[in-house]
C-alpha cells in the first residue's frame, strides 16, 4: 500500500528520497524542458517506472507536464523546492544555534572544575 502524503512539504521531500528523481531534476534544470523518454534516457528502467517516477514529481509540484500531441514534455518547477530549501534553512539555524549554546555550556563546565 502506497504511502499518500496530505502536505506539501512531506509530497517534496518523499520526492526528493529518491536518487533517480533527484538525478530527473537535474537533468530538468540543466536541459530546461525533456520528453518522458529523453529523461529515461540514462537509466535502464522501463518506461512505466520513469512513468512513475514522474508522477510522483508531479503530485510533488517539482515538474509540470506539457502535452502537444502525443510527446509529453516535463519542466522544473521550482516553488516546492524553495519551500523545501527554507524549512532547511530555519531548522538549521536552529540546531546550529543549539550546538553552538551546547558547546558554550560544555566550556563553561570545563572552566569550572
């Protein structure tokens, strides 16, 4: 049974845990738009597993799907990955912050004995 996220963020990142979704973005921000089988290119997958993979990146916002005819053509869309990028940013200040407190208690106790 699949696994289906509510959130947005949580539909990013699930997204964002695969290696060759990540590598399909990639290939989306370097080359702008590319057909179903120009991202299936590199890998040595069948066609419904890209199909797949693609879906999921849509359900996600990370692509959007262009059709003209019979030839799907898929774009970067990069909203949800801003999103992704500042609850990283703000968690990491956070423990970053954290940490540095840590070490300033950990000094503080060493000075002390």
């Amino acid at each position: 049974m699949a696994i289906q996220y509510q959130e947005p963020l949580d539909r990013t990142f699930h997204a964002l845990g695969d290696g060759t979704r990540r590598a399909m973005l990639s290939m989306l921000a370097a080359n702008g738009g590319l057909s179903a089988n120009e991202l299936r290119a590199p890998f040595k997958v069948a066609q419904p597993t890209i199909s797949k993979h693609l879906k999921v990146l849509e359900r996600a916002g990370l692509v959007k799907r262009d059709v003209r005819g019979r030839t799907h053509q898929f774009h970067l869309v990069l909203g949800p990955m801003d999103e992704a990028v500042d609850w990283l940013t703000r968690h990491r200040m956070f423990w970053e912050g954290t940490l540095d407190s840590l070490e300033r208690f950990v000094g503080d106790q060493e000075g002390e004995t």
